[in-house]
C-alpha cells in the first residue's frame, strides 16, 4: 500500500511546494530597530494609560503603574523561553502550533490579528486626532486613510527600510518623554508638592485594594505591544529578540509609573478626568508651557503613527507563518522584489479601511477588540509556555522561566481581564462580535476537507435529480480535496519503536491534511536499520488505511543541510517535516532546520 504519486498530484506538488518557499535573504534586524518596530507601540501607553490608572486607581495609579512593571518583567522570562526554544515567526500561535493542535494554535492567531487590526486603526485615528487638535483644517477620516496607507506602502517597500522610520519615530519619543519629564521635576522644584498632598487627602472609593484591582486592569493595556516581537523574531538578527523584550520593559518601567506620579504631583485628579484624552499634553502645557504642550502633541502623533507601523510588521510575520501552514490561502505568500509579502500588507490595509469606514470613524467600540484580544493573547503564551515545559522538555532553550512566574503572571492576565470586563462589560459583546466572525473564517479553511467532503455528499445526492448541472460540480470539488490531499508529509525517525510511530500516525491524522507520509530514517554509512522497524511500519500502514506510507532509508548525516537537499529533490517544503523534540546533545538549532516541525 505504500503507494507510488500519479504524474497529476506530482504536478500539484510542485506547483504549491514552488509557492511556499520562504525567503532566503530577509533583512536581519539588529537591537535598535527591532526594539523601535514594537517599542514605538508599548511605549505610546504612557499617552493614555497615566490617565486611565488615574481615573481607577486615583492616587495609587504609580502603585498600579508598578505592579503591571512587575508582572512584565515575569512574561520576559516566559516570552524569552518560548521563542528561544521555537524562534520562529507567530508568537502565541506558534508557541501553541508546536505544542498542541492547529486548532488551538488558530484561536491565538486570530486573537492576535484582532488585536493588531484594532490597534492600527485606532492608532491611526488617535494620531489625525492629534493634528486635528493642533491644526482644526485636517479632515480626520482621510488622513487617516493616507496614514493606513503611507505604513502598508512602507512595508511593502521592505521592513529595513520602514524599521528607519520607526527609529526616528522611537528616539523622538523618548527624547519627548525626557524632555517632560525633566520639565515636570523643574515645575515641582518651582511650585512645591502642595498638588501631590492635595491629591494624597482624596478619598479612595471602595477601597485602597479595589482601587489598585481596577488600576492594575486598567494599566494593563499599557504594555499592548510587548507580544510584537515575537511575532517577526525571524528578521531579528540571533539574540536581539530578548534584547527588545528587556528594552520595552525598561521603558513602560521607567516612564509610565513616573509620568502618572508626575501628573498626580502637577494636576488635581478632578481635573484629570477633563483632559483623559490627551493628559501629557496639558501636563506639558502646565509645567512647561504652550511649546511643550505642541511638543508633546506632535510625538503622540508620530508615535502613535509608529505602533499603526508595528501592526504592520506583525501582522506580516503572523499571516506568513498561518499561510504556510496552510491555515490562510496561499495566494497571501507571494513576494515582490524586496522579499515583501505585499498581499498581505494590501490585504490589512483593505480590513483596517474597511473597518474605519464601516464605523465612520467612531472607533471607541474597537477597544472592546483591543483590550480582550491582547490580554487573551498574553494568557495564551503563558499557556503556551506551560505546555512547552511538560510536553516540550526537552527541547533547549536559552532561558527558562520559573513555575513561582507563571503562576504569578497568568492569574495576573485573568485578574485584568476580569477587570476590564466589570469595568466595561460592553467591551464583550463588540469583542464577539469581531471574533466570531474572524474565527469562522478561520475554521472554514482549517477544516476546508472536512467541508468539502461534506459538499461532496450533497452534490452526490443532489445528481440523482440534477445530474447534468451536480456531476460537474462534484467532479471539481473531488479535484479540490484530491489537491489539497495531495500534500506529502515527512517524519524523520531514529529507530522510534511502533509506540512512538503511532503517536505520529495519530498526529497527522488528526491535524495534517494528507494521504501520503514519508517515514524517513537517516543513518551513517555502513550501518544498518533495525530489523523491526519495517515491520512495525507496516502494521501502522495497515492500521491506517486512509494514509499511504513510504518508508526510504539513507545514508548521512542528518541536519539542515539534509534537509535543503531533501526539501528540493521531494519538492517537499520543510515545515511539512517533523521530528521528536532533540535533546540537549542535539548539535543544531531548530531555526537552523528551516521550518522543520516537532510533534513528539
């Protein structure tokens, strides 16, 4: 049974194989302008979040401001683990990819879009908003559109060239930051801490815990941002990737608490309340005057414009990895000349345009998408870490973050989740209402044979009445699945007993949608196979009649060069290869092994 493939499928291979190949010269970003692409993103919270914390937390908002610091610093460690095990492009998705099944990988992939989506329309808004404050002749939904559009043409353009940008964007900003900063310490050292205790005498209502609990919620969304890395670590040069996890942390630590202390020790929090919106910049205006005020408006403009770019770049590096997994249709890998995936760049600035026109610019509801996708996203991966250590132990990695972080971290996630929920229980509803939809979508092409088939049955049952019109049709969908079956998959084994085939057998059955396995043993010269392994090969080919089996034997060593050899000769992409998880002794990376994917 271990069949042979017909000149039509080896065709259909080919095609597909030839369109899946990832790009083998993508720039490598180095510590700055990776830490700029998702900085610019995290470190635009302290625009909004000191207010926010304010309004729940009241004096205590730099207490809650800390804390989240705190809870940040313990997903450095889980992001850090996660990736350096599996640094690969998708973040929570990824992380789920190579520990669970596709299913629950697809639900983090989709949150993390919503969340991307949400932020670079609102971002966008926030930032013509801006302008418009400072100049009332700018029409706020056609900037925009071109501001949408100025960061899907830089993308396209290549991301060496957009990371420039972010880089004059990210330095702006924290000069800006500094600037306030220091002008707000020059205003204090003038005017006295009389504000400061004026605020300290301000009641707390319902108490100094429920105040920090609904505080901590709310800053919570000032550290939306820290899973882009993650999400284009493979453009980041080896070891830049935990440098821009300590990066942001060191920045949302600095400048949010401080800049919320600031704004209790200059403004009375009643007052607070008035300038929620834009708080920096009436603080700038209070303790430096009118020209800080422009100064500080201008960088929230330019840095809210950098995180629309930051969801451009994510965005790229999530919808390349689904696509290639075949969770997204293939037509979105096509690249042009600078290696840019610029249908998938056309294709977000098609959702987010389509969104901003469909609310007609009143973008308050896609919060709700905002706030619950991230937070779910950042549970996700701490899940995802925990399935890393029990089911991936020994996988190595750079870095390992302690069981006391994450059961730490994850309830922290929950809790301000939770909060936000009660603090805007609306906030669930809109967020289903983008969910559902982007899930089904989703679903629809993860499970599209099981789909097809069940399109398949009723046309069969429909052609007895409408034979002429139905048999065609039944004909092109048995095509399509045919097409999509066609697939070959390959595990590489050494001597894995019937127990651990089986386990791969399941696996594939379950999550792989494919008729062919190549079971692939590599050994060095002279030596031999173990004489049971063939015969347990063939019992599984039996107890797995919808799946063909071929077993090949080589010769060498086996290891990234192996692999690119076999990849062009079986016309096989690499991440349709799997392995068990190597051990510590094992001499290569997984990155190193171009796709390859674990499943035992």
């Amino acid at each position: 049974m271990m069949a042979q493939e017909s000149g039509n499928s080896q065709q259909l291979k080919s095609k597909r194989s030839a369109s899946i190949k990832p790009p083998s010269d993508a720039v490598s970003l180095s510590e700055l302008p990776a830490t700029a692409i998702c900085g610019n993103d995290i470190s635009s919270s302290c625009l909004y979040v000191s207010a926010l914390s304010i309004v729940y937390a009241g004096k205590f908002a730099w207490v809650a401001l800390l804390v989240v610091a705190v809870v940040l610093f313990l997903f450095r460690k889980i992001y850090g683990e996660v990736v350096g095990a599996l640094p690969l492009n998708g973040g929570a998705y990824n992380a789920l990819l190579n520990t669970t099944s596709k299913s629950i990988a697809s639900l983090a992939a989709t949150l993390t879009l919503l969340s991307y989506m949400a932020t670079a329309v609102i971002s966008a808004s926030e930032a013509t908003h801006y302008v418009h404050a400072l100049w009332g002749g700018l029409p706020v939904i056609p900037a925009t559109i071109g501001l949408l559009a100025l960061f899907m043409v830089l993308t396209i353009i290549g991301i060496g060239e957009s990371s420039k940008v972010a880089v004059i964007i990210f330095i702006t900003h924290l000069v800006s930051l500094v600037v306030l900063v220091v002008a707000g310490g020059i205003y204090l050292a003038g005017h006295g801490l009389e504000v400061l205790r004026f605020n300290g005498r301000i009641p707390t209502e319902n108490g100094v815990l429920m105040a920090l609990f609904f505080g901590f919620s709310a800053a919570m969304l000032g550290i939306s941002g820290f899973e882009s890395s993650a999400n284009f670590v493979e453009e980041q040069k080896p070891g830049v990737f935990p440098k821009t996890l300590r990066n942001m942390w060191l920045v949302v630590s600095i400048f949010n608490p401080l800049t919320a202390f600031l704004a209790l020790a200059i403004i009375p929090i009643p007052e607070v309340a008035l300038h929620q919106e834009a708080l920096l910049s009436h603080m700038g205006e209070v303790s430096g005057g009118v020209w800080l005020r422009w100064l500080i408006s201008v960088d929230a403009a330019l840095v809210l414009s950098g995180a629309v770019l930051t969801s451009f770049v994510g965005v790229g590096g999530l919808i390349q990895r689904m696509t290639l997994d075949r969770i997204l249709p293939q037509f979105l890998l096509a690249l042009n000349r600078r290696n840019s995936p610029y249908r998938i760049m056309i294709a977000f600035f098609v959702l987010c345009l389509s969104i901003l026109l469909i609310t007609g610019g009143k973008l308050a509801a896609l919060a709700g998408v905002y706030t619950i996708s991230f937070l779910l996203v950042m549970t996700l991966f701490g899940f995802g870490n925990v399935l890393l250590k029990v089911k991936r132990g020994r996988l190595p990695r750079p870095e390992k973050a302690s069981p006391l972080a994450l059961a730490i971290a994850i309830p922290a996630v929950v809790l301000a989740l939770v909060g936000n929920a009660v603090m805007n229980p609306r906030y669930l509803v809109v967020f289903l209402e983008y969910f559902l939809p982007g899930m089904l979508l989703v679903s629809i092409m993860l499970y599209r044979t099981a789909l097809l088939r069940g399109a398949l049955y009723v046309l069969k049952y429909l052609s007895d009445r409408i034979f002429r019109f139905i048999s065609s049709s039944g004909e092109l969908v048995s095509r399509w699945i045919e097409e999509i079956n066609s697939q070959e998959f390959v595990f590489f084994t050494k001597n894995d007993d019937v127990g651990v085939l089986n386990k791969v057998m399941s696996y594939v059955q379950q999550n792989e949608q494919t008729r062919n396995l190549k079971i692939v043993t590599v050994l060095p010269e002279g030596e031999e196979v173990s004489p049971g392994l063939a015969k347990d090969i063939e019992v599984l080919d039996r107890a797995y009649p919808e799946i063909d089996i071929e077993f090949t034997q080589l010769e060498g060593e086996f290891g990234p060069e192996l692999i690119r050899r076999l990849s062009a000769e079986w016309e096989i992409a690499p991440n349709f290869m799997f392995i068990g998880s190597p051990g510590t002794s094992f001499p290569y990376k997984l990155a190193d092994l171009g796709g390859v994917r674990l499943i035992i």
